[in-house]
C-alpha cells in the first residue's frame, strides 16, 4: 500500500487554533484563573481575619464559639454566654453590663474600654486578657483566673474578687475601692488604687465607766 504524499497529509487548521488561543474571551478566562489563583496564595496572609469562623455570626448563647471574632463596640448586655469560647476576640467598647460569662475562655481576649459592670465571671479563664479602662463595677470574679492579665485604669469597685488568681496581673491605676480581696474576707478601703488596702475594722464603742 503507497503512503500519501507528506502534501496530501490533513494538518491542524492553525488559523482556527490561532483564533481560539487569542480570542478576547479566552485571554480573560486564563488571566482569570491567575488571579483567583494568586488570591488563593496571598489573601490569608494578607488578610489573617478573613479565617474566622462562621461561629463569629452565630447568636449570643451559653457555649458559643467566637474565636478570633471582632465584637468591637457590640451591645451583649444581659446576655448568658456561660462556658463561651471567647479566646482572641476582642470586644473594645462593647457592652457587656449584667451578661452572664460564667467559666469562659476568654484567653488574650481584649476588653479595653468595655463595660461589665455588675457581670458575672465566675471561673472565667482571663488569662492575659486586656480590660484596660474596663468598667467592672459590682462585677462578680470569683475563681476567675487574671493571670498575666491587663488591668491598667481597670474600675474593680465594689466587685468580687473570691479566690481570684492575679499572679502578674498589671493592677497599675486600678480602682480596688469596696472590692472584696482574693482571701474573701478583706474588702479594700477608699483610695485602693493599684493596690488593695484593707478597710480597717471599726472601732468598738467605748463603753461607759
């Protein structure tokens, strides 16, 4: 059998190829895919907050998960989050007067200038959260670990300090006044800034001759 001449061999159209290769339409679709490709590689590094956690969206309820959320500013007040995970959130500004925070894990949490008065941290785990200016007036810390904790201008008046772990908490500034110490006995006296000065028992009255 004769093999055709290499001239009558069909070649690819190049002009279809060509066309289809350099077609507007097919020169977007390639710089497409680079691109979403390149953000797919850059955008967490760029933008580490874009990772958090649909748990971010999720209502206020005892156990929830906002890790890594910004709550900065939000209004939480009276609301239970007993045993949320609040770890790494920051919640500047926001408030939270009266919420129920019983055993959350608030770890490097941030609450500078937030309101808390008259909340309930029971066994909160606070550890190396900031509550810098924070107000927790009449606030309940019982057991509540402040370790490592920021609590710098902090208002503690008249709160529950029962069992409270404070070892390298920055107390610089804080306002102690009628809060009730670590041993759950002694209760600071006016001019309790930085530093807890037991209100002195009163005197007995002096009985007549």
């Amino acid at each position: 059998m004769r093999s055709r001449p290499a001239s009558l061999v069909p070649r690819p159209r190049r002009a279809n190829l060509l066309f289809m290769t350099q077609h507007p339409a097919a020169r977007f679709c390639r710089l497409s895919i680079r691109i979403l490709a390149f953000l797919g590689l850059i955008f967490p590094l760029a933008f580490p907050a874009a990772q958090v956690r649909a748990g971010c969206a999720d209502f206020a309820e005892p156990g929830v998960e906002w890790r890594r959320c910004m709550m900065d500013g939000a209004d939480l007040t009276n609301v239970d989050l007993t045993g949320a995970v609040l770890r790494d959130s920051s919640f500047k500004r926001a408030d939270l007067s009266g919420s129920i925070l019983r055993e959350v894990d608030a770890r490097r949490a941030k609450f500078v200038s937030a309101k808390l008065s008259g909340a309930v941290l029971d066994g909160a785990n606070l550890a190396r959260a900031d509550l810098t200016s924070a107000d927790l007036t009449g606030a309940s810390l019982r057991n509540a670990d402040l370790r490592g904790a920021k609590l710098y201008q902090t208002i503690l008046r008249d709160a529950d300090l029962t069992g409270a772990r404070l070892g390298g908490a920055d107390l610089l500034r804080a306002d102690l006044t009628g809060a009730r110490w670590v041993d759950g006995k002694s209760i600071c006296g006016e001019g309790s800034i930085g530093r807890c000065h037991m209100r002195k028992p009163p005197r007995a009255a002096a009985t007549e001759g």
